[in-house]
C-alpha cells in the first residue's frame, strides 16, 4: 500500500509543480470522462479517483484486533479503548474539534478517521509513521492517548483466556508484542467502506448520482481540488502546504506546534505548515474539519480550501455543488451506509 508520490513543497517550486499537476490532472480528468466508447461501458474507474476494493479481508487476526481495538484493558487503568475515539458509530472519529487525551486535557490534533486508513501512505495529520503498527505502537504508549506499558499490557490480556484461544487461533503461538500489533493492523485495513454513491457512478452505475451531484464533481475537477484529494481514498497520498495562496494562521493569537506541521517533525523549513492531504471518504459524517477541527461545516472547509489551496473566492452556488458532490464519498460499513443513523454501530 501507499505510493511514493510526494510533490513539492515550499513556495516557488511548488507553484511550478503544482500547475503541473493540475495539467495533467485536467488531461486525465478529460481522458476518464471523455474516453472511447469501451470505456465508458466499463465505468470511470481509470480516472483520478478510483473506487474502494468491495472485497474485503476478514480473518482470525482482524477479529483479535477488533476485540484489542475495543478493549480499555490496553489502556493505563482501563480508561481508554482505541474505539472512545475512533468510533464507528461517528464516522470512525468522535464528533469533536478535539477529543480529550488521559490527562483530560484536550488533543494537539483533530482526531482522524479510522476508516479506510489502510489506504493513507502515511500515518497522522503530519504523516509521521510510515506503518500502521507503528503509528498504533506510538498510540498505545503514549502517556496522554493510551499510556500502556507493554508488561502490564501483555499481563492484563494474557490473564484472558479467551485471548489465549483467540492468539493461538491467529498465530498458532502465545501473546506478544508484535502479534497484537499485526491483529490491530490487521483490524484497521478491514475498515474499509465501499459503495460509496460516487463508486457506484465510476463504476457506470446509471443513476447513482444525481446531475448536481455530477456538476459538484466537473468543479471539484475544474478548479483544482483534485489535484490534492484524488486516488482510491480521495486523498491520503501526499504532502502539501496548507496555506499556498493565503495564511489560514494569520490573524489568529496564536500560532501552535502543531500548526507548523512537518516541519516540528524535519527541523526543514520547506515543512512549515505541510501537512498530509486528508482522505476525503466519508468526509460528510466525519465533522468537524482541519488538523485543528476549526471548520465545522463541510461549506466552511471547502471555502477555506478554496481561498487557501487554489486562491480562489467561490460563489455560493458552486460552494453548494461541491458538497454535494462530496456527500456521494460515503460508503458503506458492514452493509450499511455510514450515513444512517448509527451506520457503523457495533456490528
Ligand atoms: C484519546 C483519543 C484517542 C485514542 C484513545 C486513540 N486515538 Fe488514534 N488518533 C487520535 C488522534 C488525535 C490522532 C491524530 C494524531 C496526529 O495526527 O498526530 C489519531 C490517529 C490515529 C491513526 C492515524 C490515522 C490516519 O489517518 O493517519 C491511527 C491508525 C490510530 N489513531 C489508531 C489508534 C489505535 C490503534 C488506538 C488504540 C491503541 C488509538 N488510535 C487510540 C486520537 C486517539
Ligand atoms: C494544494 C493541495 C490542496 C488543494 C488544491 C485542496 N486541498 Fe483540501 N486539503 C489539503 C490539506 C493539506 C488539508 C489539511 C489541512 C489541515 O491540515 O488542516 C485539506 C483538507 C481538506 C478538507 C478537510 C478534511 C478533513 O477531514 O478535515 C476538505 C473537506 C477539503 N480539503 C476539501 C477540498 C476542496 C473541496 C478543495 C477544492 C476547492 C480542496 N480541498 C483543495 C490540501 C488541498
């Protein structure tokens, strides 16, 4: 998983490098609306964004990881599961501008999505972890997310005997570090939500979205949108600048570390403010929205993108279109949409 790409960054080149890429998605944009006949019979699935796998693997090792993911055993003094933030239930994040960490004291970050993160090049709104395990490594023994310790981690499970059978099943050996860290990648990967509308419309599926809907995505393309969020998850495969034709930070007090982005992880300048361009599946339950969760209306995201991302002010109307056609990314969980109430409950 994940593709090397990685565009530039830092003012003039990425100027240079970012018409570029927007002219050669403008050409593949074309090519996937316009293509042969045969094409077209075929769906849209060559274009820039492509529709999420519907085969989706289940197997001993992502049922052990979903049964750790939702265990507060993994936390110091039981008080955290994994799922108290990342839940299902709400679009597989927690509804806030920033959940409240151990210490009860609010997040540097806006909590992200676990749907679907199998399909991110890199991990966090930085993109500091290049593995899923690492990333969950890093969750599990932070002091103020989960603040695990692994002897007591591995004790408290170890001590279950259901986890016993469930280990011996996945692994055919005993409990260990790198067994529970495979389960809950394992676990992460199958969270994955196909179906979506606008998968079903790439797929040449007539009727599954609406002329609106279809109009939202021709301007999503046209003013340049796509450049950024594209690919099987609509994002999740790049860095970029937040802030290349405007400062979204000026005017405000005060500026935090993690508004710098990358570069409080590289010391390199070029990384002020670069962040990873979010996946933008299933962006309609998964308010609010930015690193800082500073914007909660899907209208107001799609806003500050355009007046910070392309230098464009975009009348009402169009700003509407476009998050109409962003409410086709939501897919399904388990069978059901994730926009139902409920959707990605406890099944
Ligand atoms: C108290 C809330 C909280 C808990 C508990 C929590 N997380 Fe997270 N999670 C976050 C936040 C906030 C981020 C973003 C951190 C960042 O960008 O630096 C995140 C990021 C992630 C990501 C990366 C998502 C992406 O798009 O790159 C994964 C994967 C993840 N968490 C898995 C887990 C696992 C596994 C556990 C349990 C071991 C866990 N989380 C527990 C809040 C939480
Ligand atoms: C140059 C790259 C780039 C372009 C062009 C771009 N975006 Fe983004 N987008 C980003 C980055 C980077 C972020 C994360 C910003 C942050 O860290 O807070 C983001 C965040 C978002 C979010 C919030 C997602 C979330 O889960 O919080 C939405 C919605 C979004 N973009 C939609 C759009 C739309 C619509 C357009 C076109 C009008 C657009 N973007 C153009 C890079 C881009």
């Amino acid at each position: 998983m994940g593709s090397s790409l990685q565009h530039g960054r830092g003012s003039g080149v990425a100027a240079a490098l970012f018409s570029l890429m927007l002219a050669a998605v403008a050409l593949s944009g074309s090519a996937a609306t316009e293509g042969t006949p045969g094409r077209a019979a075929a769906g849209r699935t060559g274009g820039p964004i492509t529709p999420l796998p519907t085969n989706i693997e289940h197997s001993a090792r992502s049922r052990l990881g979903e049964r750790l993911f939702h265990d507060p055993r993994l936390s110091r003094g039981g008080r955290f599961a994994c799922s108290f933030c990342h839940q299902r239930e709400k679009g597989g994040a927690d509804g806030e501008s920033f959940s409240l960490g151990l210490d009860g004291r609010p997040l540097e970050f806006n909590t992200p999505t676990i749907f679907n993160v199998g399909f991110n090049f890199r991990f966090n709104w930085r993109g500091n972890f290049r593995t899923l395990e690492d990333q969950n490594e890093a969750a599990l023994l932070d002091p103020n997310l989960m603040g695990g310790r692994w002897d007591s981690l591995l004790a408290g499970i170890t001590a279950d005997p259901d986890y016993e059978k469930a280990f011996a099943g996945a692994y055919g050996d005993g409990i260990g570090r790198e067994h529970v860290l495979d389960a809950l990648a394992a676990y992460e990967e199958s969270l994955v939500t196909p179906n979506a509308r606008f998968d079903q419309y790439l797929r040449g599926e007539q009727g599954a979205i609406t002329k609106d809907e279809e109009h939202g995505y021709q301007l999503f393309k046209s003013y340049g949108c796509i450049s950024c969020h594209q690919g099987v998850n609509v994002g999740g495969n790049l860095f970029q600048k937040f802030g290349i034709f405007a400062d979204p930070f000026a005017g405000r007090p005060a500026s935090t570390e993690a508004d710098l982005g990358r570069f409080a992880i590289t010391g390199n300048p070029a990384d002020r403010h670069v962040f990873r361009v979010p996946s933008l599946r299933n962006v309609a339950v998964t308010a609010p929205y930015l690193h800082d969760g500073s914007a909660g209306s899907l209208e107001d995201a799609v806003d500050i993108m355009a007046r910070n991302q392309l230098g464009l002010t975009l009348a009402k109307p169009d700003v509407a279109l476009i998050v109409k056609f962003l409410h086709t990314l939501t897919g399904e969980f388990r069978g059901h949409s994730l926009a139902e109430p409920a959707g990605g409950a406890a099944r």
